[in-house]
C-alpha cells in the first residue's frame, strides 16, 4: 500500500517543495514495472504536491502526440508534430517555458484557466522522444529554470521507468 504524498505546510519556497516531492515520487515508483500505473501516480503527486493546474503526459504514437495519463480538466487528445507548446517541445528535443500562453504563436488553449506552462521531453535508450511532459499553471510566469532543474530530475526518473 502506497502512502500519501506529504508535503509539510510550512515548506513554501519551491526548491525545498520539489525536494521534498521527489523522494516521494521514487519510493513511489519503486518495484512496480508498468509504465501507465508509474505515470499515473507521478502526474498526480506532481499536480497535488506542487498545487499546479494541470499535469500529464502525451506519448508519441504514429507520428501525432497523444493524451496519456494526467490530473486536471480534459484535455485535447492529438496534437500534431510542431504544433503547440507540446509538439514544438517534441520537434525541437527541449524543454519550452512559456511564461504567457497567449503570446506563444499557435498555442493550443485546451483550457482558457492555463495561463503559463512548461513542457519537457522524455527520451528513451534510442534518444528519440517518447512522450512528453506539460505542465500548466492558472498564474503567468509561474515556470522558470528552477522548476526546469527539477522537473528534468523527474523526467529522468520516467525515462529510467520506459
Ligand atoms: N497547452 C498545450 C496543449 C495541451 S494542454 O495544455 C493540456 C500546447 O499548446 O501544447
């Protein structure tokens, strides 16, 4: 049986949020081998323990991204290669921060609510990207190289989980 994810209240400064989390997400990964249960798990400690709007994956399939698992509102199920946030991440093999979606031509709003966001690619033993990883926040400018950092800490995690 898996505990909850716990991050103590009086942790406020991101850093030191992530990690506390990361730890978790491990031990909470550890010794079970499917790859959909480990990314369930892992979107939601990120979106509950980090308190961001939206959080999960799209995986490559027949050369179109689609939606895997996540936690938050529905979400747009294909996004087509260079399209959006997502699929220029994928193109371009790096992590975007987008610091206001409105201003990222050709940004595909599956919800008006997010307003900033972060997308990291995840590669596997072929370094061709697998899936991706988006994160979006109701704030503006909420992502920066902090939140790179750790994140890609994460995505490191996942691709050790492919
Ligand atoms: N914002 C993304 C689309 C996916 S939703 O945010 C869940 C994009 O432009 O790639």
């Amino acid at each position: 049986m898996t505990e909850n994810i716990y991050i103590p209240t009086d942790i406020v400064d991101k850093s030191s949020k992530y990690q506390s989390l990361i730890p978790q997400i491990k031990a909470l990964v550890e010794g079970e081998k499917d790859i959909i249960a480990n990314l369930s798990n892992i979107m939601s400690a990120l979106k509950y323990g980090m308190d961001f709007f939206w959080v999960g994956c799209y995986f490559v399939k027949d050369n179109e991204l689609v939606l895997g698992p996540f936690q938050g509102p529905v979400a747009c199920t294909r996004i087509a290669f260079g399209k959006g946030v997502c699929g220029t991440s994928w193109k371009e093999k790096k992590t975007i921060i987008v610091p206001d979606v409105n201003k990222f031509p050709g940004h595909i709003a599956c919800s008006s609510d997010s307003k900033s966001e972060i997308v990291l690619p995840v590669f596997n033993s072929n370094k061709d990207v697998a899936l991706v990883l988006d994160i979006d926040s109701a704030n503006l400018n909420t992502f920066d190289a902090i939140d790179q950092q750790y994140l890609e800490e994460i995505v490191q995690l996942i691709e050790s989980l492919l």
